[in-house]
C-alpha cells in the first residue's frame, strides 16, 4: 500500500554555497509538519515546550527529516557558472516556531546556530555536499524556493532522497576511458636479416624426460660454514673464544649436585646455631624504648586508622618450591661446544701400575658372593659414611676446654644465656638414641647459678581466668616476654633474675589478643588477665 502524499507548511528559507564539486547554490527551505516528533531527552522522554522555552535543544535529540532534492530550473547565478539546488528540511512545528521569534532566539543565542548546524550536517551525510555555515543567509524576499507551481506560498509534497545519493553524475563531465596499447620490450635487436633462437623452448618443462635438477638438487648459492650448528646463530669469533657451558651435562650436573648437597649441610649447621638467637638476644638487651608504665595504668589500645594493613597473615603462607621441568632434549653441548648424545660416554683409560704387562686384574667382588655368605657381612655395622652431624660438632665445640675457661670472665646475662644453651643440648642428647660404636665422652659442665621457677596461682574470675605469679627478684616488666595462645601462657624472665621459663595449660580457652598484664613493685607480682573466649562470643 502506498503512503499518502505528505505536505508540510512553509517556514523560512536558507541560502548557502558549496564547497566541493559540484560548485552550486543551495536554498535550503525550513518547512513544519504536525507529524515531526517533539524533541526527546537522553532518558527516552518527550520534553514539553516549557522545559524547551527555559533550557533550550542543546542536549537533546531533535527529530526531523531530508526529502524533496531538486534542480531548479531556468535559474543561473554568477554568469551562468553555478547550478542552483534546492532540499527540503521538514521539522516540528514548535522548532520553526521559536526559530522564526527574535525575543526567544535573543535570550536563547546559541539556538538559531544549533539547528542550522544539525541541519547542515545531515545533508553532508545524506547528499554528499559540505555546505559552510559561514555562507548561510536568511532569505526575506520569500520563505519557500520553488514551490507548487512556482507559489511560494505552498510547498511541494516531501519525496525521499534518491538511495545511492548520485545525483550529480549528470552535472559531471566523465572522461573518455583510454585504450590501453601492448607493452613493447624494452631492448630490441633490429639487425635486419638476423633471427635469433629463443634460449628456452616453448613447453620444456612438460617434457618431464629428466630432472631440472640432479639427484642432489640445485647447486647454485652458498653454503654457509655453520649449516646444521644448533649454536650456529653465534657468531664464530664469540663461539671461539667463549667457554659453553650446558647445564645438561652430566659433568654439569654432578658438580651441581655436589655444590647443592654441601650448601644444605652449611644451612642445617647455620639454623642449628642461629636458632632462637633472636630470644636470647632479647634476654641480653632488653628494648630501651619500652614503656615502664606506672601501677595499674593499662597500655593505650592500638589506634587503627583508615588505611592500616596488616600484613602478618602472610607470615603462616609456606613457600611453594618450584621443580624445574626436566630436559626433553637427547643430546648435550661439550666445553667446545660439539654436540653429544647421553649415551656416549667418554673412554676412560687407567693406566697400569706396572708398565708394560698386559695381565687383567680380576675383578674385587666375584658375582654372587652375597648367595654362599656363611657370616654376617658387617658384624658390628658398617662404619663407612658416618659423618658427625653439625649438632654433635657443636656440642663438641661447647665442651672444649679452652671455650669453658672463658665463660668464667662473661657477664651473669651471657653466663646465664650459655646455661640455657647448655641444659637444651643435654635433653637432645637424652631423646636422641646413642650411635652404635661411639665411645661415651666425659662432658665438664659450665657452672651456672641454679634457677627455679617461680611460683603461680590460676584463678577462676568472672570474665574468665586469673594468672599471678609471685616474681620478688623482678624489679619491673622490662625485659619479661608475654606469649599467650588458646591453650596456654607462657613467660620467659630476664636472665639477671634466676628464673626459668614459665608454661601454664589453661583449662578453658581464651582469647590471646584481649589479654592484660600488670606488675606490682610492692607485691612484687604479675598479674595476668584472661578472657575467656566463652564470654567473648557471648558478649559479641
């Protein structure tokens, strides 16, 4: 079914010149129909005239349609050079309207530009013509360029642009195409009388009588001296003078295991002697920049602040070691760098004690010999491979005269730290078993002051428990390290003092961060509060 025939109402008109080709006149006639849409918002929306008279079009889709492009005819401009043209541009009726009101467009005066502009960039889409806003004249003579008849009172029904926009191709003058001519050689022998044989017969490849080539194909080119080299993208003066070195050589390889195996044993000896070395340097020299804060004056509660990250979760992380992906290749590069498979092994030659005899030695184990054994192979054990290990090295290193003589002129704190050292290595040496053939060693003892622990009351509070350990050689907190976990309190005490390390059980769980201390110089006790965890969630 066809469209009825669409009619808009005259507006205003619009003259402008083109800037491409063709050059021409354009008269551009701004007409309404009741049909166009009024302006819509980003939100989807249909805006109403009173938000248009106070905000304006600027951030809004205004509707509107191209149609009816025509040629006017009988009009020539500038001595007959310039075609004149004439578009249609149809809008709503409210649009025209505030165009057309001096009093609007004064307060409003970006408007006028705004839908010239909107309307000049859509025939540059549509119709292929770039028309300079800077040419743009109102026409006051009349309001409609070519109208019903040649009334331009009345405006032409709106037809739609042509689809493939060509309408200028009759303007435009189109040049002859050229025929193209043969290409000719350029050097040609014209010695009259003389005709030379081509070179190569027409169709010789289609023989197929013998090869292009030989058996060893084309011969042409050459070889470059490293061919088939994996390491031949060296250049040869580096590879001559450098020392290549394969990590996946046996040599390689058993040094490296070599250099692995006596790393590990440095590292097991190194912990063993470093290990807890942090706590007893803490025993020795106590924080100079701890608070001794006065009876009953509990710590400032740690301030969190906005951006506070705490970091000692990743401390529980263990490290993930990561095993290299074994070689897929067969073969190794040498010291010169000549490539050799694994399983040729290199020729050895032993030479003989004596020279010149050319009697074989037998071999030291005959095959067999372990099926008719009639005694034990090793009765008292094998002895080979018994290495002390770093511990008993250490342990020896302690018991050296020489080292016992110097502990009488250490301070108490050192003395007291070494009785420490002392008493750990005798309980390991308890729970380790003795080594089968060992010779039991006299051990000489340092002599350190005796120890005790203190002496301690647990008690059941409201809130949870109660620890108060009666400490009369402790003159203030410093240097007293506090653990508390779950299940148990530990403290460990200056070395000036004489007391041992104190470990208690809890019977009921606590919670370790809301655990409170407090140290009496007149009772000269400890008191240790701990929330149960319990009242904690119940609380929460």
């Amino acid at each position: 079914m066809a469209m009825p025939p669409l009619r808009p109402t005259v507006g205003f008109c619009l003259q402008a010149k083109s800037t491409g080709s063709p050059p021409g006149r354009w008269f551009i006639n701004v007409v309404k129909h009741k049909l166009v849409e009024m302006p819509v918002a980003h939100s989807g929306q249909t805006v109403t005239k009173d938000w248009i008279l106070t905000h304006g079009i600027a951030s809004l889709q205004v509707p509107f349609d191209l149609g009816s492009w025509r040629k006017v005819k009988g009009e020539r401009g500038e001595g007959a050079k310039l075609t004149t043209w004439a578009i249609d541009a149809v809008l709503n009726p409210l649009i025209v309207q505030l165009f057309m009101d001096d009093d609007f467009c004064g307060k409003m005066e970006q408007y006028r530009g705004f839908v010239i502009n909107l309307i000049l960039k859509r025939i540059e889409e549509s119709v292929n013509v770039k028309l300079p806003s800077s040419s743009i004249k109102l026409m006051k003579n009349f309001r409609y360029k070519d109208g019903e008849d040649g009334d331009s009172s009345v405006a032409r029904e709106l037809t739609e642009l042509p689809a493939d926009c060509e309408g200028f191709d009759a303007e435009m003058e189109r040049p002859a195409p050229q025929q193209e001519e043969p290409e000719e050689p350029l050097i040609e022998d014209v010695t009259p009388g003389v005709i030379k044989k081509p070179v190569l017969k027409k169709g010789f490849l289609n023989s197929g009588k013998s090869d292009l080539y030989g058996p060893e194909g084309s011969r042409e080119g050459v070889l470059p001296e490293n061919a088939g080299d994996p390491l031949g993208y060296l250049p040869k003066k580096l590879r001559n003078s450098c020392k290549i070195v394969d990590t996946a050589s046996p040599e390689y390889q058993a040094s490296h295991a070599k250099q692995n195996g006596q790393k590990s044993q440095n590292d097991e000896f190194k912990d063993s002697i470093l290990k807890d070395m942090e706590k007893w340097a803490k025993k020795s020299t106590p924080d100079k920049w701890e608070s001794d804060l006065p009876d009953g004056t509990d710590p400032a509660p740690r301030v969190h602040k906005k951006y506070d990250n705490d970091y000692s979760r990743f401390d529980d992380i263990e490290l993930e070691e990561e095993t290299a992906t074994p070689e897929s290749r067969d073969y190794y590069f040498d010291e010169k760098g000549n490539p050799k498979k694994f399983d040729q092994s290199p020729q050895v030659k032993a030479a003989s004690s004596t020279a010149g005899s050319d009697q074989t030695s037998e071999s030291a184990v005959k095959k067999g010999f372990l099926a008719g054994a009639k005694t034990a192979l090793y009765p008292e054990g094998s002895r080979e491979g018994k290495t002390s290990s770093g511990m008993d090295a250490f342990k020896n290193k302690l018991n050296d005269p020489e080292l016992l003589k110097e502990f009488a002129n250490m301070p108490p704190e050192e003395l007291a730290m070494m009785g420490d050292l002392q008493t750990m290595l005798q309980e390991s040496a308890k729970m380790s078993p003795p080594s089968s053939g060992a010779e039991p060693k006299q051990s000489v003892a340092a002599k350190v002051p005796d120890r005790r622990v203190p002496e301690f009351v647990l008690n059941d509070v409201e809130d949870g428990l109660q620890l108060i350990i009666q400490v009369p050689e402790l003159e203030s907190m410093r240097g007293v390290d506090l653990d508390v976990t779950e299940q148990r309190a530990s403290l460990v005490f200056p070395a000036s003092v004489s007391l041992k390390p104190l470990q208690v059980e809890l019977p009921m769980a606590v919670v370790p961060t809301s655990v409170k201390a407090k140290f009496s110089k007149k009772t000269r006790q400890i008191t240790v509060t701990l929330p149960a965890a319990s009242a904690a969630k119940g609380g929460a």
